[in-house]
C-alpha cells in the first residue's frame, strides 16, 4: 500500500537555517534567536535583513538597509493610477496581487533572476509593499493616496499612509511589534507557494504573486478576519462561556484556536496577549479582550488536551482594530510583513535550487481507448 502524505504533512523537501518551530513545546525561533526576544528587542526592518543576510546585521549595515529601504518607499505614478482605477469593493488581497504583479511591468530589472537581482528586488517589495496596501486602503475609501515619509520607521510610515496621521510612539511600536511576530513561520503554505515558483526559474514578481494568492484563503491568512467577526457575534462579554460552550457542544471549530503545527500555546499568541494585558492595566479591559479572555480559557479547560490552544490570530486581530486597522486589511497586513520572510526563503532556496515536482498516486482506469464523439451516449 502506497503511503500518501496527505497535505504533505510531515514532508522534509529542503533545508533551511531561517525559522524553528517545535510545535509540541510552542518554540518558535528565527536564526536560533527565540520570536520573543525579536518582539522584545528587535524591529521589522532588523528582522527582515537579519533573515535576507541569513546572520544579524551589524549597524552599518541595518543603517545600509534602512536607507535603501527608506529611498524605495516610493512607488511609481503609473502603479498609483492603477489602484485609484481598480473597481471598488474588491478585496483587498485581489488588488495587491495585482498590483504587485503590475509593479513586475514597471520594473526593468523583473525578468532577471541571478541571485543579485533578486536581493535588490526583495529590497524593493518590502518597501513598496506597505506604499501599496497603504494606497489601496485609501483608494478603496475613496481618499487620496499618501506619499510616504523619509523620516519615520517602516511600521510608523504605514500608519501614516494608511491614515494620514502620524502615529504615536506607541502605536508605532506596537505595530511594530506585530510585523516582527508575522515576518517568518517556516515552510507555511504561502512560504511554499513562493518557493515552488522560484523553483521553476520564475522571476521575483511572479514568486511574490503567487504567494499572495496561497496567503489570501481562509485556511492560511483569513483567520484573524473571522476572530474578529466572531468577537462580533458574542457582542458582550457575559455571553462568552455561554457561546463558546454552544460551540464546541455542537463541534463547530473556533477561530483562533488550533494549529497544524502547535500543539501547545502559539508564542507569538503569548506576546500580543502580554501586551493585551498591559494595556487592560493601563487603561481596562476592552470588551473584546474580555470576550477572548473567557474563550481561551473555555478552550483550554475543554480541548486543550487535544492540543488545541489559541494561535497568533487569537489576538492579532484585537491589536489591528486597537490600531484602527479595518478587518478586510488584516491579511494584507499579514502579507506586508510576510513578504520579507517569502523572499529570504526564496533566496535561500535558489542558492540551491532544484524544481519542485511531487507526484500523485494514479487512480484512473488504464484500459480506455478513445471513443469518436458521435459514438458516446
Ligand atoms: C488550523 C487548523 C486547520 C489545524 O487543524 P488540524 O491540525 O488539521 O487539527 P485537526 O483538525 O486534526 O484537529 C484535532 C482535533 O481538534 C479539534 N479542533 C481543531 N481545531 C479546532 C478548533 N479551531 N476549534 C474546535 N476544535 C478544534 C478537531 O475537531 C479535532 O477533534 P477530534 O479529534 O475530536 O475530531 C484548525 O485548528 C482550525 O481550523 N483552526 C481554526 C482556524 C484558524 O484559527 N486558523 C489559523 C491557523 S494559524
């Protein structure tokens, strides 16, 4: 009998010295450094080069990187009038796959896939991809497109495109902090995406696209747009235990809870959920912070034993909507970090590349012959 891996679970096909996770005992690293220590200490921009260089970054060279960052923050005119074109209500997701690959079009440098090319054109996306979520939010909204500014961080220059505003220092951090949670996770199904097209040659764009359109369903990058619509639904924290109880009675999965990988606490759910804590000290509890408070321990109490506890999208959706961050931009905002861990694996990849084709188990018939079209009933 054929074993089949079903979702290729459990299938080794390269190496990679990027990102660690021990599902079992919630471990999650990246360059052997713990996500913790990352949230605690480090930025979107340090992590991204830290994971693109595949060692952390000296000052000079992050100063280097911060620069070359800032100067691609831009994006070209002719991409602008494409987003302010693009029909309304169209998820978002759908405009920045196709906004990315129209960027592709605009660059002169696209088709060329030697490893400098595609450095300097991951460069490039980190930057522009914030520009572009960024001005896709406001064109949706009907508002004028923000220029980005020179002198603010990555997440706090998102911030301010997306809503004309300076943010505050603290808002930036936290934002901040947010991206650095998402930027890498293992051979995830967008991650995989990514390099399965590389692994063909492709250029850049094509790789990016891709990814976006694996990050874009419900399974991988949707779920923290459902914790919020089921916080929704609870409305009042008084009706949590009632409606979870319902729930996991009627056997109907929770959202942001539960994970292929995890077996025990998601880390990164452990960081935002520190910071819920610290905010519920300072100014109270929000009724959303109670609502989860009451499910994960629900959760944990009845199914934990299955291994199911809350995973990054538990909270990351709290954090956004905090931030005034619409539910339709989570998985967006998920892509506007995810992008530098796409392309690093990519680049890591095709140092040593070789296509990706895996195979199915034929079970067809082998005894047909083809039948004139007259002759078929
Ligand atoms: C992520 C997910 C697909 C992983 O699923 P998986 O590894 O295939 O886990 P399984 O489906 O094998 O689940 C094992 C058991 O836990 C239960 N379970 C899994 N996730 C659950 C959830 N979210 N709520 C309630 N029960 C859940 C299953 O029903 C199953 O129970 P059983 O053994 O009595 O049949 C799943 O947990 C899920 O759908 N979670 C909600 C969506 C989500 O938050 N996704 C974001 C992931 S970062």
């Amino acid at each position: 009998m054929t074993n089949i891996a079903k979702g290729l679970e459990g299938v080794l096909f390269t190496e990679s010295k990027l990102t660690f996770i021990n599902g079992a005992e919630g471990v999650l690293t990246h360059l052997g450094i713990p996500i913790q220590e990352w949230a605690e200490n480090s930025t979107f921009e340090e992590l991204s080069l830290a994971l693109l260089n595949g060692q952390l970054p000296t000052a000079a060279q992050l100063a280097t990187f911060d620069a070359d960052l800032k100067a691609n923050r831009a994006i070209p005119d002719a991409l602008a009038q494409v987003i302010t074109h693009m029909p309304r209500g169209v998820h978002p997701m759908q405009a920045l796959r196709t906004a990315v690959s129209y960027l592709g079009l605009l660059d002169p440098q696209s088709e060329d896939t030697g490893a400098e090319a595609r450095r300097a054109i991951s460069v490039r996306m980190i930057a522009q991809f914030s520009t572009i979520i960024a001005a896709i939010s406001r064109a949706q909204e009907g508002k004028e497109i923000v220029a980005p500014r020179m002198d603010l961080t990555h997440a706090g220059n998102f911030l301010y495109m997306l809503t004309g505003k300076e943010p505050t220092a603290e808002q930036t951090r936290l934002f901040d902090m947010a991206l650095v949670l998402h930027v890498d996770h293992g051979m995830n199904a967008s991650t995989f995406t990514a390099i399965a097209t590389s692994s063909t040659l492709s250029d850049m764009y094509s790789c990016m696209t891709s990814a976006i359109g694996a990050l874009k369903g419900p399974l991988h990058g949707g779920a923290n747009e459902a914790v919020m619509d089921m916080l929704d639904e609870v409305g009042t924290p008084d009706k949590a235990e009632a409606y979870i109880n319902a729930k996991l009675d009627a056997k109907t999965k929770i959202m942001g809870v539960g994970h292929r990988v995890y077996k025990y606490f998601d880390p990164r759910s452990r960081v935002l959920r520190d910071y819920a804590e610290v905010v519920a000290n300072k100014e109270g509890k929000s009724t959303y912070y109670q609502i989860l408070e009451t499910i994960e321990k629900v959760v944990v109490e009845r199914i934990g034993s299955k291994g199911i506890y809350p995973n990054v999208d538990f909270y990351s959706g709290t954090v956004y909507s905090d931030l005034g961050i619409r539910k339709e931009f989570f998985t967006p905002i998920f892509a506007l970090a995810r992008i530098s861990g796409w392309c690093a694996s990519v680049i890591e990849y095709t140092g040593d590349n070789r296509l990706l084709r895996p195979d199915a188990v034929y079970t067809g018939v082998t005894d047909a012959h083809y039948v004139q079209l007259q002759d078929r009933q």
